[in-house]
C-alpha cells in the first residue's frame, strides 16, 4: 500500500487540512487473497493541544487477542482554511514555467522500465505521468489519472495513485533528490488545500538538505495553477524489493496461523454408515493396526488435558503435543488408514466464542 495512501487516510480521518508531521514505519502489504482490518486511532491532546494519530493493520482473520502491527504515526495541525504557502509562483499559473526544459518522450516510455528493473512493478492505475520538465535544480510535470480510475477522484482529498505519480517526476531532478528504489519515510508540513482533483500541475525542489534524508519540496496544483496541496519536506529512504518481498512473507506467515471456525455437522464427520474407532493414545493404534478386522472410516483420538498449568492428567504441553504428533505421524504411515479419516478432539484447547472461559 503506497504511504500516499496512508497520508490520504490519516487526512480523512481528521478534521484538520494540515498534518505536521505522517512518520511511516513499516509497509501495509495487502495479501494475495483476503482483505486487512485497518485501525486509525487519535489520541487526546496533549499538554500542548496537540494530537497524534497512529495507523495500525491486522488480518481480518486474526482472532480478537491478535496484536495490530504498527505502520504510521501522524502529528495533527490545526484547522487551516485552505492558506496559501507564500510564494509568489505558488499557483503555477504560467505553465510550463519559463525556462523549463522538457524531458524527452523517451524518458518517459522508459521510466516504469527503470521502475521495474529495481523490482518495483507500477499497475496501470499509478502510471499518471505525462510530462515532465526541468529547471535549475527543479522537476516540473504534469499527472493525470488514468481513465480507468478517473471517477474515483471525487472519493478522496487527493487520490493516492495521483498524488504517487507526482512524485515519480523525481527521477528527473539532475540532482537525483529521489534516487528510485526510494519510499516515502517521512511527510513533514502537509496542507491540503483543495479536493477531488483528477489531474495536477507539480513543482518538486530541493528541501532543507541538513534533514539526514534525500528529500524534496512538494506542491501541487490542479490545471489552473490554484493550489491543491504542499508538503514542505517529503524524506526518502531505500527500499530494497527484497524487503518488500520479506514483508510480504510476514503477512503469508500470519495468514497460515489465522484461526478460521467453520461448523461440520456431525453427520459430515461420519457418512455412509462408516464405523467408529477411539483411540486414546500410541497405544490404541498399534493395536487397531494389529486387528484383523475392517478398517474404521473414523478414527477419533481424544487429546489428553494438559492443564492451564502445564501439568494437567495428561502431561504437560510438550508430553501431550508430542504423544498427538507421534500418533498422527504413524497414523499417516500405516497404508491399512489410507482410506480412514483421523479426527483430534480438544477441549478448551483455544477461545471458539465469546462465552468461552480460560483456556487449557
């Protein structure tokens, strides 16, 4: 998920136009199947009325104890009526600037190409850009959503695939003030001044260089040159796609683990008439795989208490989880169970509803 569309969040969810500072930590990355729970939480003003706000994320399988994983923390302005920012070009209302020199269309084709060589893959809908232009130690361009998307801009302050491909033009500052394979670190000084724009005028220029990060100055405007939004400083850092892919397997990892309660009604345990076995341990099954007699179609082994103390009547955790795991792994290698269905019963073994006590 872009940090642009976490700016866009945190805008959304304030009544404030201006953000002092929207600090990322680390990557939303939304999972190839399912969806993520979102949580936007602001705090109560502090000793100097000023409020914070933190993102967090889980999935939307996760159980209700699960921990959220922390992604953004954001230091709200006050209300600030749409101000100007002070400088005397803000609104961009000659365009191109003067002077500027446009960068060639085989610049732009091969943009996304670089992009992609870095391990960074833009969909059609991030892919805005469709001019660029520089002057002295300044990028000027022009983003546009794509048709696809275009109806989607009245929904947002600032639609986040727009406002990403505005920082795109970076690649073209003769400095390089955004290297590529760089991602939003920080937003310092955000305003917003106007909403629902489909299509901008961008200035990008050098930031305060003593901020420790590549940084650059950010305005927008919409085709008249009227100001949309500013960001004083937006800080970058490296982000390598090995990371990305480390954080996506982070999300796969907790994915596997999501408790997920799906009703089976008895009689999909047992169907056709199929016979029942209980079994009680390692014991039990050596000696139904000695029997003579047709295979059961269930086998049920009852799990053992451990005890909320680790010493309940059948052992501790370890002893109860290693006795489960020796029957099943001799269960599966028995060809005689091949067409036989093993079911472990627990009790109080995890929280199933909200009337549930303490577990065991």
């Amino acid at each position: 998920m872009p940090g642009t569309a976490l700016l866009e969040l945190a805008l959304q969810a304030t009544t404030t136009d201006h953000l002092e500072e929207l600090a990322l930590h680390t990557p939303l990355v939304i999972p190839r199947e399912g969806a993520v729970d979102v949580q936007v939480h602001i705090n109560p003003p502090d000793d100097t009325d000023t409020r914070s706000l933190t993102i967090y994320s889980r999935s939307e399988n996760a159980p209700a104890a699960a921990p959220w994983r922390h992604h953004a923390t954001a230091v709200l302005g006050t209300k600030t009526s749409r101000i100007e920012t002070g400088r005397s070009h803000d609104d961009l209302s000659m365009w191109p600037p003067a002077g500027a020199v446009r960068c060639a269309d085989e610049e732009l084709a091969a943009l996304y190409g670089d992009y992609e060589a870095n391990g960074f893959v833009y969909g059609p809908a991030f892919r805005g850009l469709t001019a660029a232009w520089r002057l002295g130690d300044e990028v000027f361009a022009e983003v546009r959503l794509p048709e696809q998307v275009h109806g989607e801009a009245s929904a947002y302050n600032l639609h986040p695939a727009l406002l990403d491909a505005a920082l795109h033009a970076a690649a073209f500052a003769p400095s390089g003030s955004l290297p590529q394979g760089s991602v939003p670190f920080s937003f310092t000084g955000v305003t917003l001044h106007a909403a629902n724009a489909s299509s901008l005028r961008v200035r990008l220029s050098p930031a305060d260089p003593n901020s420790g990060h590549a940084a650059v100055s950010v305005l927008v405007t919409d085709d008249t040159g009227t100001p949309v939004a500013s960001v004083e400083a937006l800080a970058v850092r490296p982000l390598a796609a090995d990371e990305l892919r480390a954080a996506e397997r982070a999300v796969q990892r907790a994915e596997l683990f999501d408790m997920k309660w799906v009703e089976v009604p008895s009689e999909g345990l047992v169907s056709g008439g199929a016979s029942v076995v209980v079994l009680d341990g390692a014991d039990d099954l050596v000696g139904l795989a000695a029997e003579e007699d047709g295979v059961p179609g269930v086998v049920v082994l009852r799990c053992p208490d451990a005890g909320a103390d680790g010493g309940g009547g059948g052992g501790g955790v370890g002893e109860v989880v290693g006795g489960v795991l020796g029957v099943v792994q001799g269960w599966l290698g028995l060809e005689r169970f091949a067409g036989s269905r093993l079911v472990v019963v627990t009790r109080g073994a995890v929280v199933a509803g909200p009337e549930d006590g303490p577990v065991d």
